[in-house]
C-alpha cells in the first residue's frame, strides 16, 4: 500500500464517525481509534522495508488533550470533596443538558427533583440516554457542562 493510499484512508476515517478502524493488508496492519492514534505494525520485506525507513509515524498529544488530562486530574480531586448525593455517567459520551439546542436545560443549579426525573442526555453510539436523578432533592451542583466529553463514573450532579 502506497503512503499516498494510506494517508488517503487516514482522512476518510477521521472525517468519518467511526470509533475504530483495522486493516490489514499483507503485512501491514493499521489500526485507528477515536484518540486519533495510528499503530502500525510492519513486518521486514523488500517492499515494506522502503516504506518503514522513510515514514515513523509520530502522535503528539494537542493543547487541548493535556488541558483535559488537567481538567480530570483536578475533578478526581474535586470529587473527593464533594458532598450530597452524587448522580454518576452511567456510560462513556456527550452530555447534553436539553433535549434540543434550542429548549431550556432539564434542570438547572436549586431546581427540585425527583427520584426518576431526566437531569441530562448522555449520547453514545448515536444513542440519546436519559441521565435519571437517584434521589429524591434539591440540584447542589452541575458538574459538566452542556456538549462536555463525559466518562463513565464521572460524576454529573450533586443532589441534596
């Protein structure tokens, strides 16, 4: 596979929206992820060994992925100093605060909820997840923010 092919299929894959992407052709093997991350794995012939000595792949990680790396260290600390209840991501996703760009937020910082009443929508897979309050109470805090990445086990809302 020539490099041209290859960075050829590197744009598509971005642009797409898949969450992982393999291919092996021969001896190459190319791998993708939703990190952006390409793990290539040549094994030594006439053909390939041309290829491997002219291109090393490099990742770098971006301004904005060590600012995140940042952003979880200082929650995981923030956390511990939470109190009340505190409503999980159930999932890995998009958090959405509203049920569309242009309606109001489900709940918003001293609403009152119920046990069962939507919080947010956590999207995965293009899939909308309701996100449920666990308890019965008043909203303390909102953790995330509207489009914000969100792990699984991250904490969304605290509720007292």
């Amino acid at each position: 596979m020539e490099l041209s092919n290859i960075l050829e299929l590197i744009h598509a894959v971005s642009d797409s929206n898949l969450t992982e992407f393999n291919l092996q052709d021969g001896n190459l093997n190319i791998s993708m992820s939703t990190e952006k991350t390409i793990v290539q794995q040549v094994a030594a012939s006439a053909d390939t060994a041309s290829f491997a000595a002219g291109y090393q792949p490099t990742v770098q990680p971006t301004l904005q992925a060590a600012a995140q790396n940042q952003k979880d260290t200082d929650r995981a600390d923030d956390t511990q100093k939470l109190t009340g209840n505190i409503v999980k991501s159930p999932l890995v996703g998009t958090y959405y605060a509203a049920s569309s760009p242009d309606s109001a937020p489900f709940v918003k910082v001293g609403d009152k909820v119920s046990k069962g009443q939507v919080l947010g929508i956590v999207e995965a897979m293009k899939l909308m997840n309701e996100i449920e309050a666990e308890f019965d109470g008043t909203v303390k805090e909102i953790l995330v923010e509207n489009e914000q990445m969100v792990e699984f086990g991250q904490p969304m809302f605290v509720i007292e």
